[in-house]
C-alpha cells in the first residue's frame, strides 16, 4: 500500500506535469497569433517587427509586454509605426491580453470580431486608421475594457470611448446610454450616419461629447442639455437640422462649443448667455438668423467666437468688449449692419477679426489701432469710409490685411510700412489717391499685393521691386504713369502680375523674359 505522503507527492507530481502540459500549448498558441497577426502586415516601412521571428522569444518582440510568471502577452502596443494591412482575427486566441493601442498606423478592413474572446482586455485603442465597416457586437462582451474605441453592450466599467479618426460607419449605437461611468465619448471623424441617440442623455458624468465630421442628420434631442457636466460638445460638420435650443443655456460647465457646418436655422438662443465658462464658440456655416445676443458680453471667459457664413443681422453688440479675452472674431459673410464698436480697442488680445462680406459702415474707430496683437485685419466687401488712418502702422503684428470693396479715400498712409510681418496687403476697390508709398518696399514678408480699381497716380516706385516674395501683384485700373523699370525682374518669385489699364509708356523690359514662375502677364490697355 502506498503511504498517504507518496500519495501527495504523486497527486502534486501529476498536477505539475498536467499544468505543464497545458501551459506549453498555452505559449504556442500564444506565439502562433502574433505570428499571424505579422503575417497580416503588408508593409512594415520602419522595420518596427523585424525581430518578430523565432530566434527571439516573442516577449522580447518589438511592442509586446509579457507578464513574468506565465509569459503570456499582455500588452501590445505599436505606435505610430507606419504598419499597413489588416488586424488579424488570431489575437482573439491572447487570453492574457489587456492592452492592444494599434495608435497612428494605417491598418484598414474591419474589426475582427474575435477580439470579444479577449476577456482581459482593459485598452482598446485603434485611433486614426483607417479602420471601415460596423463595430463587432462582440467588443461588448468585454466587461473589463476601461478605455476603448469601440461599440459596448453591458460595458458598466468603461470610461472613454476613443473611436475618432477612422472610417467606421452604421448608427450610434443607442446602448451607450447603459455605459453610467462614461467620462469621454469620442466618435469624431468617422461615417456614422442617422440620428444621435436621445439615451445619450442618461450619461450623467460624462464631461466630453464629440461626434463631429460624421453623417449625423435630425434634431439635437433635448436629452443631451441633462449633462450637466459637460465641458466639450462637439456636433460640427454633420447634417444636423432645427434650431439650437433654448435649452443649451443649462449646460452651465460647457467650454467647447461647435456647432458649425450643419442646417441649424432659427435665432441664436438668448440662453446661450448662460454659459460662463464658454471659451470657444463656432456656430458658422449654417443658415442663423437674428441678430448677436446683446448681452454676449456675459461670456467674460470667450476667446474664439465664429459665427461666419450665416444670415445674422443687426449690428455687433458693444457689449462685446467685455470679452477681454477674445483672441478671434468671425463674423463673415453675414447682414451685420452698423459701425465697429469705437471700443473695440479693449480687446488687447485679438488676433484675427474678420468682418468681411457684410453691410457695415462708417469710419474705422481710432481705438481699433489699439488691438496690436491683430495678425488678420479683414474689412472688404463692406461699406466702411474715410481715410486710412496713420494709425494703422500700430498694428506691426499684422500679417493679412484686407480692405478691400469699400469707400476709403485719400492716400495709401507711409505708416503701413511699419507692418513688417504683412504677408498679404489687399486693398482694390477703393477710392484710394495719390502716390504708391515707397515705405511699401519695407514689406520684406510681403506674398500678395493688390491696389487694383482705386486712382492711384505716379510712377511705380523701383524700391517696390525688392520684395523678393511677392507672388501676387495687382496694380491694374489705376492712373499710373511712367516706363515699366528693368528692375522688375528682381521680383524672382512672382507668378501673377497685372498693370493693365494705366497710363504706363515706354517698352516692355525685356528683363520680364528672367521672370520664370510668371504665369500671368496682363500689360493691356483697355479698348
């Protein structure tokens, strides 16, 4: 009879060599799927699994993380690698798998369904592929993912929802609405088509909401103005359709804003107000009506408004200048009416305002000149009068100014050449008089100038032909007079020149034959 210590030697002798029996195939397993998934790659530009080969235990393999005691995989993560081809269904057979960040590549197809068989997964991260077709249903089974860019069932864990960047396409799914600890939702960029579904609402701690540049069509369901801790809406380039509702004014954390490039018609609501701690606002390329709520100045905290491409009337609020931190204004190509507010000036930190393609009049306020962090100055195509105001060289951080398509008058002033950071200058279509100031040749950035349709007089002076840069010049329709100098062929970069119908005599320089990027010459008097 064998003793009962024999007896335990032998049990435990038999439970080590079956354990080792079954962890053997385990690793073979284990090293056949990432083979397969190498076997799916069809083009490795940066040689990023060139040591994914036999004579290397796959744990010391490029991006694998193994855990020590089983040498099971847990981690595969290849950023930014370049890899090209498909995501091979084989890594559903890595039991141990808890990250998988396939980041930056460009890994196309679909995903392959078996990753549901992942059941350790915690990360999931295939940002900015080109990844196509619908989101497995088997992903949901995967009830410790915490960080993810795919569709969920009963995913009560996860957090962030990190699918943006790729070309997934079917509805949104309504079952997100069951995923109660979701901080991030991030669909941006993708194909996703139809409505956006009201259960989103039942996400009550989630602080981002960005589904932007998909296919998205109807209404905002009101459900979604319950997140009060929402801090980043993102519903842009889409097709979405209806007003912006009242409701909106209740989302009083939101930072981030845009709404633009949908079918949103209607007025601006008035509650939009409420929100303080707005910093970004874009609501352009869409079909608002109304006017500029009065009190906007209530957004103390805005740095970016963007209401562009609409059909706004109305003049710009003088509140405005309560928004001390305004650094952009865009209200292009709408039925604004009025003056620039004379205090404008109080925005120091303006960068770029763009009032362009409107209705507005009047003199440019002396106090705009204090705004000396402007790099894009835009005004054409409204009504705007008077002179040009010396002041104009304050702004010496400009790079874009345009004037053009207005009722200015008198002389082009000298002090525009203090904008030594001006790359483009457009000022056709006015009454401007008077000679070219030869401070113009102080541009030394200068791509683009256009003084076309005003009643410019004089010669063209020979310092304007040191702008090494200048791509663009347009001088046509003016009172020019004098010979073309030879020493035009010292602008090398230009591919645009226009002097036609001016009072300009002599030859044409043969100089303009060194002029090899020209691909426009209009030298023409009119008939």
């Amino acid at each position: 009879m064998v003793s009962p210590s024999v007896s335990l030697i032998i049990v435990l002798f038999c439970s080590l060599f079956v354990s080792c029996l079954q962890a053997k195939p385990s690793l073979e397993v284990e090293s056949e799927a990432l083979k397969a998934f190498k076997n799916a790659i069809t083009d490795d530009p940066l040689g990023a699994l060139a040591n994914w080969t036999d004579t290397n235990h796959h744990c010391n393999w490029t991006g694998i993380a193994c855990d020590p005691s089983s040498n099971l995989a847990v981690s595969i993560s290849l950023v930014d690698k370049q890899l090209e081809g498909q995501i091979s269904p084989f890594l559903g057979n890595l039991s141990a798998l808890q990250v998988l960040d396939l980041t930056l590549n460009f890994f196309s197809g679909s995903i392959p369904a078996q990753l549901g068989q992942c059941s350790q997964l915690s990360q999931l991260v295939l940002v900015s592929n080109y990844l196509s077709g619908q989101i497995p249903a088997e992903i949901g089974d995967l009830q410790k993912l915490q960080l993810v860019d795919l569709k969920i069932g009963n995913l009560s864990n996860l957090q962030n929802l990190l699918l943006f960047e790729n070309s997934i396409g079917g509805k949104i799914p309504p079952e997100l609405g069951r995923c109660q600890k979701l901080l991030s939702l991030e669909l941006y960029s993708n194909q996703f088509t139809g409505s956006i579904p009201s259960e989103l609402g039942n996400l009550v701690h989630l602080e981002k909401l960005r589904v932007y540049d998909n296919r998205l069509n109807s209404t905002i369901p009101l459900s979604l103005f319950q997140l009060k801790s929402l801090t980043r809406l993102g519903l842009s380039e889409n097709e979405l359709t209806g007003t912006v509702p009242h409701e909106i004014g209740s989302l009083r954390s939101l930072q981030v804003l845009t709404l633009h490039s949908n079918k949103f018609s209607g007025e601006i609501p008035s509650s939009i107000t409420n929100l303080t701690n707005l910093t970004y606002l874009s609501m352009s390329f869409n079909t608002l009506t109304g006017e500029l709520p009065s009190n906007i100045g209530l957004l103390y905290n805005l740095k970016n408004l963007t209401m562009n491409n609409n059909l706004l009337e109305g003049s710009i609020p003088v509140s405005i200048t309560n928004c001390t931190h305004l650094e952009v204004i865009g209200l292009a190509f709408n039925r604004i009416t009025g003056k620039i507010p004379n205090s404008l000036g109080q925005l120091r930190n303006l960068t770029f305002l763009s009032l362009g393609a409107n209705r507005m009049s009047g003199e440019l306020p002396d106090d705009l000149f204090n705004c000396s962090n402007l790099q894009t100055l835009s005004l054409s195509e409204n009504n705007f009068s008077g002179l040009l105001k010396p002041g104009i060289g304050n702004l010496y951080n400009l790079k874009i100014l345009g004037t053009g398509m207005n009722s200015f008058v008198g002389p082009i002033p000298p002090e525009i050449g203090n904008l030594s950071r001006l790359m483009s200058l457009s000022l056709p279509e006015n009454s401007f008089t008077g000679l070219l100031p030869p401070e113009l040749s102080k541009l030394s950035l200068l791509q683009g100038l256009s003084l076309r349709d005003n009643g410019l007089e004089g010669m063209i002076p020979e310092k304007l032909f040191e702008l090494k840069y200048l791509t663009v010049l347009y001088l046509q329709r003016n009172k020019l007079t004098g010979p073309i100098s030879n020493s035009i062929s010292k602008l090398e970069s230009l591919s645009y020149l226009n002097l036609q119908g001016n009072k300009l005599n002599g030859s044409i320089p043969r100089s303009l034959e060194r002029l090899d990027r020209l691909m426009s010459l209009d030298l023409s008097q009119p008939i």
